[in-house]
C-alpha cells in the first residue's frame, strides 16, 4: 500500500506583513526520525557556522537556533532581501544536505509569531526542549543551542 504523499506547506508572507520585523517559529524534521544526526560536536559545529555565515550575509537574523537529535527549532527574522522565507531556508537545507550529509524530511514548519504570542514563552519552550526530552538537565547546560546576539535573547514577554 503506498502512503499518500503530504501537501507542500505555503510559505508565503502576505504583502502587508513587513518581514523585517517579524519573528518566525521555525522547525525542520531530520528524514529518520529518532537518531541522532544533529546534536553531535563536528555537525553541531559546522551547522553554527552555516548560520553565523547567512547571519552575516543578513539572509536572516537567528534569534535562537536550537539542535536537537533529529530536529531544530529557530527563532528566526528575515531581513529585506528580496529572497521568499521559502527559498532561504530551502537553499540552507540543500547545503546542509549535500555538505554534511544530513537527511532531512521535505519542508519544514512556520509560524509567525503574532503580537498576542509571548516571544520569551516561545524561547523558553524551545529550550527546555532538551529537558523535556532528558537530554539535559537544565537549559543552560545543552551544548547545542545558537544565540544571533552570542547569548539568549532578551525578549518581551
């Protein structure tokens, strides 16, 4: 029996949203899910600086960037490029794919966080993510988790 193939997401931002000022909860699922390919020192490593890289090309500003073993979560803006959401974390998967070898699951998740959503609840769930898990015992002590301002945002609640 074949399974049914899942519709493609829309990641479209409607022409009155301004992009530059908007945060986006973002997650993307490894292909296999449950081992780990993700939250290892060397891959963990060069995916920072495939980050810090498009952070520094101004493509989009990590707010948070956290790694799990088969997942990441981010709180991502995207800066005016001229560059669809879409194509800029398509393009950082295609890279990360081809060079080093992580297998992820096609598209990836979205959600632009609204003016009623706390973007310090939002932050405090992804990194308590790892506890929850068991992975960690305290936030602070997962060693897989990426600041753009090099330390944890400080966002209203």
């Amino acid at each position: 029996m074949e399974v049914p193939r899942r519709k493609t997401l829309p990641h479209e931002i409607p022409p009155w949203v301004d992009s530059q000022k908007e945060i986006y909860f973002i997650t993307i699922n490894c292909e296999a899910r449950f081992r780990n390919q993700l939250a290892l020192p060397d891959v963990s490593e060069r995916l920072f600086e495939t980050i810090r890289h498009r952070q520094e090309k101004l493509l989009w500003w990590p707010h948070l960037f956290l790694l799990m073993p088969d997942h990441l979560h981010a709180l991502l803006s995207f800066p005016l490029s001229g560059k669809p959401l879409k194509l800029v974390i398509g393009k950082w998967k295609e890279w990360t794919a081809k060079e080093l070898g992580v297998v992820w699951q096609r598209d990836f998740f979205e959600h632009r966080l609204r003016h009623d959503e706390s973007r310090r609840e939002k932050a405090d769930y992804i990194l308590q993510n790892p506890v929850r898990k068991k992975l960690a015992a305290r936030p602070e002590d997962w060693p897989f988790v990426y600041f753009g301002g090099s330390e944890r945002p400080q966002f209203d609640r």
